[in-house]
C-alpha cells in the first residue's frame, strides 16, 4: 500500500458543502457541511433510514444532490465521477459481485475495469488480508453473506483506493472478520488515506 504525501494528506479530500438530498417530499440530508483530510476515519452513526446510504451514494458519485456540493480530492462529484471513481473504494449493502463467477474471476474482472497493472499480485494481497484464500475459486453464489463480505472489501481495495467507504461493512460479519475489517481501518488511517463507514450499531 503506497502512502500519501505530506501535501495530500494534509489537503481535503472530501469537502461537501451545504448538501440536500430527498426523495419526494422527504428530505433525508439537508444542509449538510462535511470536510475530510487524508487520515482521517468518520463513523456516521444511526437508524435505518436516517440517510446513511444516500450520503454514501453521494461521495461514492452514484446519484447527485438536489442542493449543495460535493468535492472529491478537489473535484466535482457532479462532472468528474468518471475519474473519482478510479479513486475510491466502496462497499455497499449489495455485494457488486458476480454470484455466478468466482471469487477469482470477479476480483480479476475488477482489476481490468481499472486498468490495473500486477493484477494478480493485487488480488494476493488482499486475499491474504481478508483470508479469503481457501474461497478464492469457488463460485460467489455459493458462498455465506459474510464471506461475501469479505470478498466485496477485498474488490473495493483491490486499486488501492484514496478514499474507502463501507455502508453498514459490519453486517454479516464473524468476530474474525470484524478484526481483520477493523485491521483495514487502521491502514487505511495510517497511510494517510480517508474512511467513511456507517453503522446502526453502537458497539
């Protein structure tokens, strides 16, 4: 894992600015300021449908604001998703895998989409850190939730992200995977990277 510079790690790299987001007449964020510097780790706490998700869609440039800004490593989230996205790692409620590939293949099909170089050097590494081995040529679909768990943090680090952000990455998950997920956290941290993850639970 490459480590940021001093001047990256110091600059923002998410800024949002006055944000609203609804759906219909709910308004779910509204006039949210959030400002993130590299090393960082925010944990957004709360109930389902306290707009968690939607403010992950946000940073993750799946959907846009109905107000406000999103800035991403100094980019508009609105007209440069294309290429934040080669620069950020996202792990949602659904696994974005293959059900019908394996872990393998799904994992190699990501690091094509990135154009990635060393592509199976990479794969090794985060196998090897989210012990993953053992499934790694089984088909997804036949494995539990919480090892496709696993198998969706392995792709969302797989192109080495600036920006990590999990929506609920606990769900599903073993204590032994709780560590290596909490293992993941801290090198983001320590390489001067940002986090974002949410949760519903307290512990």
């Amino acid at each position: 894992m490459r480590s940021l510079s001093k001047k990256q790690a110091h600059e923002s790299l998410i800024r949002v600015k006055g944000l609203f987001k609804g759906f219909g007449r709910i308004s779910v964020l509204r006039d949210l300021d959030l400002n993130l510097h590299g090393g960082e780790v925010l944990t957004i706490l709360g109930p389902n449908g306290s707009g968690k998700t939607t403010l992950i869609k946000l940073l993750a440039t799946l959907t846009k604001p109905d107000k406000g800004s999103v800035q991403i490593l100094g980019m508009d989230a609105s007209d440069s998703g294309t290429t934040i996205r080669r620069h950020v790692g996202v792990v949602t409620h659904e696994p974005l895998l293959y059900l019908e590939l394996t872990g393998y293949e799904n994992l190699k099909f990501t690091g094509r989409m990135f154009s990635l170089d060393r592509i199976d050097e990479r794969i090794e590494s985060v196998v090897d850190r989210l012990e993953i081995g053992p499934q790694l040529r089984q088909r997804i679909g036949t494995l539990s939730h919480g090892m496709r768990k696993r198998f969706s943090i392995a792709r969302a680090l797989l192109h080495d992200p600036l920006i990590l952000l999990m929506d609920e990455p606990e769900s599903g998950l073993d204590q032994r995977a709780l560590s290596l997920l909490d293992t993941v956290v801290s090198d983001q941290k320590a390489s001067g990277r940002t986090v974002v993850m949410t949760t519903h639970n307290l512990d």
